[in-house]
C-alpha cells in the first residue's frame, strides 16, 4: 500500500469496520474499500476457516519496500504493482461509467467523475461550477424536448419564466430557443447564446 490518508485500512484492522466504496472521495480509496469489500466476501464464502488461515499463513509472502525519495515512490509502485488497471476495455468502460452499462452526463455525474478520475477534479470541475446555471438551463431544455413527461415540461416552464417573467401562450421549446434574450447587446436568441456559452466552455476545458 502507498498511503491510507483516511485511515481505512488501519479502521478495517483495527476494528474490523469498513465503509461503503460509494463514499470514497479518491480511487485509491475506492480501490482500498472495494479490495476490503471483495476479501469479506471471499472469506465469508470459504467454508474451512482453518484451511484458509494455513494457506495465508504458509504461501502468502509480503514484500516491504522502504524508498527514501518521496518522489519515486509513484514509479516504483507502478513497476510492483499494476494499480488495480482494468484487465481489459468493458472492464474499463464499467469503471468510467461507475458499473452502469452507459455513463450518465448530467454536470453532476460528469463533475463527481471527474473529481475521482483527475486531480481536483481539474479541468472539468472549476468550469462547470462556475457556469452551473447556464449547464443547468441546458440541461432543463434537452429534458423538455427528450422526455415528454408532466415534470419535464413544469420544469422548462419555470425557466422561462424566470427568464422572460411570464410563459407566453403556446410556448415551445423551439419558440423559446428562437426568443430574443433580454438585455443582449447585439440581440441574440437563447439557442445563439447557449451554444457560445456551451464553445466558451469547451474551450475552457480544452483550450485551442
């Protein structure tokens, strides 16, 4: 092990209690959680307890490597240990995709994601937080067209009021898209001005 920082390993050998790996802020520590998870159940399904003790202790070997340059420490471990990589590319999808057969891309999922799978969660994370209500309003309309539900539609309508004070008569999504927005200098549709903002932010994440 490289680390436990949140102390799981050292709660599990303690005191036997592990968290769920849904809680898990980091992979290394889903990974840990996980690994915990899957020995439990492993070991609650052998049936000779005594059995099992004796092949831990007579063919189980522990490597302790001590390294003294903080610093190498990444590349070491990488040579002694494939770090949990999934054996192969469905394996890798369901890790993505959080075990689901597709990935979710709401800017909730994609930020959660992104915070386990990048270093704070960076370039994703600060963007989306910072244009979370134009992300929203996307979303509310993509919802509004893709889901012909009560809900989808009393959600859309609550937008455009609060966009334009009211919900003109026979309002539609594509009606909405085409209104002028208020206060645009030059004047520009919602749809011209959710797709800049959509290109500024892709070109936040990923700059030209």
């Amino acid at each position: 092990m490289n680390h436990d920082p949140n102390g799981y390993f050292a709660e599990y050998l303690r005191h036997g209690a592990s968290a769920d790996p849904s809680v898990a802020k980091t992979i290394a520590d889903r990974a840990l959680l996980t690994a915990i998870k899957d020995c439990t159940k492993f070991v609650n399904g052998w049936d000779d307890l005594i059995q099992l003790t004796g092949i831990v202790k007579n063919r189980l070997t522990f490597i302790f490597h001590e390294i003294d340059d903080e610093a190498t420490v990444y590349t070491v471990f990488e040579v002694l240990n494939s770090r949990g990589f999934p054996p192969n590319e469905k394996a890798a999808y369901e890790w993505v995709a959080d075990g689901r057969d597709y990935a979710k891309w709401t800017t909730e999922h994609v930020k959660k994601r992104s915070e386990r799978l990048f270093r704070k969660g960076h370039p994703f994370s600060p963007v989306f937080a910072s244009h979370h209500n134009l992300l929203f309003q996307v979303k509310t309309v993509r919802n509004a067209i893709a889901h012909d539900s009560a809900d989808a539609w009393t959600k859309f309508e609550e937008m455009v009021r609060n966009e334009l004070k009211t919900v003109p008569a026979n309002t539609t999504v594509g009606s909405f898209l085409l209104t002028i927005k208020p206060k645009t200098n030059p004047p520009f549709s919602f749809l011209d001005f959710y797709l800049r903002e959509i290109e500024i932010i892709a070109r936040k994440i990923i700059p030209s």
